[in-house]
C-alpha cells in the first residue's frame, strides 16, 4: 500500500510541475511578481538579519505586508522573509528567529524541545475550509476518495475530527487515500482532477470556487470554539534563543507585526495587492480572504494575547485528542516581549481606526468600495 502511494505521489508531483508551470504564465502581475518565496530586506549595513517565515496561507499575510509596505524599513530592521518555511523544524535547527505557525504544531514542536514560544497572536480563527470537487454533495461520499488531509488527520487536525464527528464519518485517515501537500499543490491537483478534497485555509478555498472546480463544504469550517468563544488559530512564535541574544530586537519584530496588522485593516486594498503579489492569486481572490478575516468572520487577526484564547484552544485539543495533556501548562506562552514592544492595545485600535470606517456587518460589496475609496482610486463596475 505504501509503495504504491508513493509511486502515486511521485505521479501527481509530475503532473502539478507542468500545471504550474502553465498557471505561472496564466495571472499577469508586476514585475517581480513571482518568485517571492524567499526575499530580504537591504534594512541597516551590518544589522543582525532576522529571519522570519510564513506559510503559504492567508491567516499569515502580515508578513509578506511588513514587508512590501514598508514597515521593516521604517522600523530600521533587517529582516529576511521566508515564504512556504518549515517553522518549528528551521527554529529547532537554529536556522530561524521568528514565524508564523498553527497554534498545534507551536505547541508540539515546544513539547518536543524546540526552542519555541509564543510571542504574540496572529490569528483568533475560521478561514479554514474543506474544499471537494463539485459533484461531491455528501460527505459521506468522502470515504475511500483522494484527500490532502495530512499525516494521521484523527491525530493531528482537530477541525478534521470535529467535522468527521458531526457529520458521521470517520476520522482515522485508513479510511481515506490521504495525501501530505502544500497547500498549493491541493488545489492545482483538485483542479486536473488528481485530488477530490482537501483542507486550506484561504486563498486556496477561495481560489477554488473562484475558479470554479471545487466547493467549500459548510459544515466543515469552524470559527468559534464549542463553547461559543474564541480559540487561537495561529501565533507569531519566536526562537527562545534569538529572543535572549536580541531581546531589543525581539519586542521590535512584535511591533512590526502589530503595525503589519494595522495596515491590513486599515488599508485593504493594498494590502490585497501584496497578498496578490506573494501569493500569486488574482486580486479579487486576494480581497475576498481579507474581507473574511478582517469584518465578515469578525476581527480575527490581532496581536494581543488572552489567556482565555490560549486555554480555549487547548481545550479543544484535549477534548478531540489532537494534543496531549502536557499542552495545559501553557509555558509555551511568553508576553514580556509583547509588553515591551509598544504596539497599543487592540480593542481601542479596532474601536477608533476601523469600526467607524468598515464596520462588522458590512458588505463585501460595500466594504471593497470603501477599500478604493480610501486609496482615492474608483472601483469600476465588474470588478
């Protein structure tokens, strides 16, 4: 069984290089556009380099934004940002300072003995879907199907388990042909027909319909937790070491996400040019995951923590068996840094900077037009 999914994967790699090679030509974006997986910043002659990764997912626009927009310049910082990184793996073998990651594998790589904590939110949750090809109108059409669900979902994914129990299938990945793949790769592969299902978070869900070779399925995404109140979906995490040699620039990187987070809600339409640019999405596509998160979804990227958020999200955990008991000591979390950093408190950001101008409840319409609006520019009709 297992030679025989390799030699499947080995097939479907193939086929996904000549996909993307013909959807690399297919967007037309500035000079430059493409590429981006690995950039840096020129920041101060002999700096100490910081370098920071994200994956490839839009819960961790703020970093490719600290970047383009200016902010790691402005901060005086050197920072070289990595797109697509393997976080906790590149922390533990001392190769990264700084990076965007899921709450779950912060936590575990820490449990492990990487030297990684959390030093600020990123992303409360929601934005995260199951994607399948479209004429799959049940889930239990699911079993024994193609699926991008990861290694060992029922021990790993707890979105996965939460939906598997609710809807009555499932959750042990023996049951399905299950595939470990960026992001990406899911949705080029569901897009020739090589995959039926796969879990994402945006732009790849949206990228799908928008393209109109798969659905999101409803009951899959998850905002708020069980008990009706926010969890933590992912973290700005930091290496502990990096942390301890520079402690100065350590609360200066936090800062530079919190004014990363300021731009992406009060100016979105910029902010969705950079996450066209990084992303390699068209522009609407790149629109439609900010709006999610910033008003339709709530005001789900922020930067402060609360211990109420944390144990939320090990509770969860817990209770779906995706984390063991030792996620309760939560010394994992470390606030000095943040504290230190000056980024201002959220709530009364949210309260004077972007309730009075894009207001929960809005539009997606209405909110784009604002988004124009703002940068004195006209939205024409049809886009």
């Amino acid at each position: 069984m297992e030679t025989r999914r390799r030699k499947q994967m080995n097939r479907l790699s193939r086929v996904l290089l000549l996909v993307m090679v013909f959807y690399s030509s297919s967007w037309i974006f500035p000079a430059g556009a493409r590429g981006t997986e690995r950039t840096s910043e020129a920041g101060p002659a002999g700096a100490y380099v910081i370098k920071m990764g994200y994956y490839n997912c839009d819960h961790m626009t703020a970093a490719p934004v600290a970047k383009d927009a200016g902010i790691f310049d402005e901060l005086g910082l050197n920072v070289e940002v990595i797109g697509n990184a393997k976080v906790p793996e590149a922390m533990a073998a001392g190769r990264m300072d700084v990076g965007y990651i899921g709450f779950e594998r912060t936590v575990r790589a820490y449990l492990k003995g990487c030297p990684i904590f959390i030093s600020a939110m990123n992303h409360l949750g929601g934005s995260y879907y199951l994607v399948v090809r479209n004429d799959i109108t049940d889930p239990r059409q699911l079993i024994g199907k193609k699926l991008a669900l990861g290694t060992d979902p029922e021990k790993n994914s707890p979105e996965w388990v939460t939906f598997s129990e609710k809807v009555g299938i499932p959750a042990e990945g023996k049951y399905y042909e299950t595939f470990n793949m960026a992001d990406k790769d899911e949705f080029f592969a569901l897009k020739i027909g090589s995959l039926d299902g796969y879990m994402t978070c945006d732009p790849w869900a949206s990228m799908a319909e928008y393209e109109k070779c798969g659905r999101i399925v409803p009951e899959f995404t998850i905002t708020k937790m069980p008990s009706g109140k926010w969890g933590t979906c992912c973290v700005l995490s930091m290496n502990s070491n990096f942390a301890q040699a520079h402690p100065d620039l350590a609360a200066k990187i936090i800062l530079a996400h919190s004014k990363a987070i300021r731009f992406i809600y009060t100016h979105p339409l910029k902010s969705a040019e950079i996450f066209s640019k990084n992303y390699s999405v068209p522009l609407e596509v790149a629109l439609m995951t900010i709006f999610k998160k910033t008003v339709e979804e709530d005001r789900t990227m922020r930067w402060d923590i609360h211990d109420e958020n944390i144990q939320e999200a090990v509770n969860w955990n817990l209770n779906m068996k995706t984390l063991d008991g030792a996620a309760e000591s939560r010394t994992y979390v470390r606030t000095e840094y943040l504290e230190k950093a000056g980024t201002g408190d959220f709530d009364t950001f949210i309260k004077e900077k972007v309730d009075p101008v894009f207001p929960l409840g809005m539009s997606y319409e209405d909110w784009k037009k604002k988004a124009y609006e703002i940068e004195g520019r006209t939205l024409q009709a049809g886009l």
